[in-house]
C-alpha cells in the first residue's frame, strides 16, 4: 500500500492557464474588464443561466457589495444560519446592520425554514442562505416567507457552481448570489468570486459600486463619453490574470464536475455499509436537489468519536478535516450579531462532522486507501 500523504484538497490545473496567462502578460491589457473578463463571464451566466453576473475578488466581496446593492444598514437584522463561513457575517456587520443567527436542518447543514420564521421581525431585511456542500437549501418555505415579509434572499452559493434545485440554478434564486473560485473550489482562479442578479436596476448600480464607484463599464461600452464619481463604492474587479485562469477553468466545468462526481458516489458505495452498521450519518442529497460535489462528510456519533478519526486517518497519511466552528459562538458572533434560540443543532453538527479527501485528480486507489483508513476504525 502507498504511504504516499492523501491531502484534503488540491487545486484543478486547467490545460489552457498558462496559454491564457501568457496572452495578457503579452497583451497591454493586464487590469481588468479585458478578454477574459468578458469570457469567463459569459461561461459563468452559461453555466448558471443567470441575466447578469459580475467578476470580483472573492466571494467575500461579492457578498459585501450585495450588502450595498440592498443598503443594509444599522438598524437592519439579517438572517444568518450560525454554521457558515465567517464572510457571511462580515458582510453584514461591515454595513452596521445586525446579524441574526439561526439553526440549520442535521439532514443537510443548511439553515432550517423554521428557525427562519420564528426569527423575522419588523427589522428583517434579508436571509443568507448557504447551500452547504453544493446542496441546496429548502427554498421553497424560504420563498414563501421571502414573500410574505418582504425580505430579500441572499445565497451563498459559494459551494455551489451548477447545482440546483426543482430545475432551478443555485445562485439566480434569490434577489442576489454570489460564488466563489477560490482554489479550494471546484472551479478557481486562487482568489476569485462573482455577484449573479436578475434585477436590471440593481445590475446597473452594482457595475458602479464594483468600479470604485464610477460609470466606467458604461463608458467602456460608449454609453457616456467620460466616467466620473456616481456613487458609493470600492475596487472589487479582478485583473485579467485571474480572469485568464477562470476562463480556462470554466472551459473545462464539466470535466471537473464528473471527475468530482466520481470521488463522491464512491465514497457514498464505500462507505454505506459500514456507516449503516456504526450509526455514521452519510452527506446525503434531497431528491429534488442537483448537488456539485463540492464536498463529502460524514458526521460521526460524537466529538470525541470523531477527532479520535481524524487522528486515526492521519496516522496512515490522510487529511480529514472539520469544518466551520457556529459564528453565534464566535467572538465576533457575540459581538455584531444576537442568537434568539441557542443553535444546538449547529453545535452538533459541528463537532461531529468529518470532511474526506475531494479532488478532480484523485485516484481510485487513492479513494480505496482513505475507505479502508475510514472504515479500519473501531470504537
């Protein structure tokens, strides 16, 4: 058996990265909004059927300027499920506007509807939704209480590059989605996001904001004769480089897809019967749901079952991780945010769940080798 170290995640190389990169380091266009800029965006609204989609830096940022586009501000509660990534808060405190940490559903890790509603009050403006994993969330009571209240849906669809859910795109659900192609994604261009709307208005104001506040996309496209300061905004468009590296990225999603696919249903046929006997919980997908394979986890009986994995696997080369910590118990959680039910649910999730080995490259042997790691285990 190879003794070779498994790591948790590894970057796709794409074939035409350096052929793209040599092409703008050649051309005298290197900052953003050139060639490949407008490229990956059209794959990007392709790939999602989304009307509009923006570049940016990061997911991060992609979120925060939908804080903008909506105008969070203080005095505003937005909706958060507590077991999430850091950004999805920080977008919403950097506006002033108060976080609301919600609990999610075990079955999926996603925010629970019904915490959802009984945490709505006269301040909610918005929900975040995360579709952990690249699974989807339970949009349709989400919807409807969107609708009855009022409030807007973010997602983050930063897991989630082509999943969908009853036929519908992940991120062009909602009023605003963002995405993420950082190069632990499925797709990635190292640091790297997009902003998807529907809302022409919102496109327009979002194209100013992006560009430090200016008009320039419309001057680009010879709609004014000059640019100038329109409005409030910051320099979230990336260069062309990056965009070099999407573009040969997305030229190859459905590679990337069916290799990580693979990776997936294995791990699902591997492990089945030893999870059944064990009293495992195995990453399952909702039938109406078209999931990405961004991840697969299992969630262990208790803590102290599964750190005691983590060690076990990491003793025959393997790196199994964790994942998020609940923000509610964050620092910064206490600090922006309020909690109006205790998050139990996100709590155990959270020390219970072991993420495996997902990468395009991965080999069958290599799968067999963390199958045997994971099931070898006793307790």
């Amino acid at each position: 058996m190879s003794t070779d170290r498994i790591i948790f995640s590894r970057p796709y190389r794409a074939v035409n990265e350096l052929n793209n990169l040599a092409t703008v380091l050649e051309s005298d266009h290197i900052h953003g909004d050139g060639r490949f800029t407008a490229s990956s965006t059209a794959r990007i609204k392709e790939i999602t059927g989304s009307k509009h989609a923006l570049l940016t830096t990061s997911c991060t940022h992609a979120l925060e300027l939908g804080g903008l586009l909506l105008e969070l501000g203080p005095g505003d509660e937005v909706i958060v499920p507590s077991f999430a990534f850091s950004s999805a808060a920080t977008a919403v405190a950097l506006r002033g506007a108060t976080i609301v940490f919600v609990d999610i559903d075990l079955a999926t890790g996603n925010i629970d509807p019904a915490a959802v509603a009984d945490a709505i009050t006269a301040r909610t403006k918005a929900v975040l939704v995360m579709h952990y994993g690249g699974v989807a969330a339970d949009m349709e009571p989400l919807l409807a209480l969107a609708q009855q209240y009022g409030i807007a849906l973010i997602e983050d669809n930063a897991h989630g590059l082509g999943g969908s859910w009853r036929g519908c795109k992940l991120g062009t659900i909602g009023a605003v989605g963002t995405q993420s192609f950082h190069d632990t994604k499925n797709i990635h261009c190292g640091e790297g996001g997009a902003l998807l709307l529907s809302d022409d208005a919102l496109m327009e104001r979002a194209e100013i904001i992006r560009e430090k506040g200016t008009n320039r996309a419309r001057f680009l496209r010879g709609q004014v004769d000059k640019y100038s300061w329109q409005d409030i905004g910051s320099s979230y468009l990336p260069s062309e480089l990056n965009a070099a590296v999407l573009d040969a990225q997305l030229s190859e999603f459905e590679t990337v897809q069916a290799q990580r696919h693979r990776v997936w249903d294995g791990y699902r046929t591997g492990l089945a019967d030893w999870a059944q006997e064990r009293d495992v919980h195995l990453m399952t997908v909702p039938p109406d749901c078209e999931h990405t394979a961004h991840l697969f986890y299992v969630r262990m009986p208790n803590e102290q079952i599964r750190d005691a994995m983590i060690r076990h696997v990491a003793e025959q080369g393997i790196v199994a991780p964790f994942h998020y910590v609940p923000l509610d118990s964050s620092a910064a959680g206490k600090r922006y945010g309020s909690t109006p039910q205790p998050c139990v649910r996100s709590e155990l999730f959270s020390t219970t769940i072991l993420r495996l080995p997902l990468w395009p490259m991965l080999s069958a042997d290599q799968q067999d080798r963390v199958v045997d790691a994971v099931t070898s285990y006793s307790w």
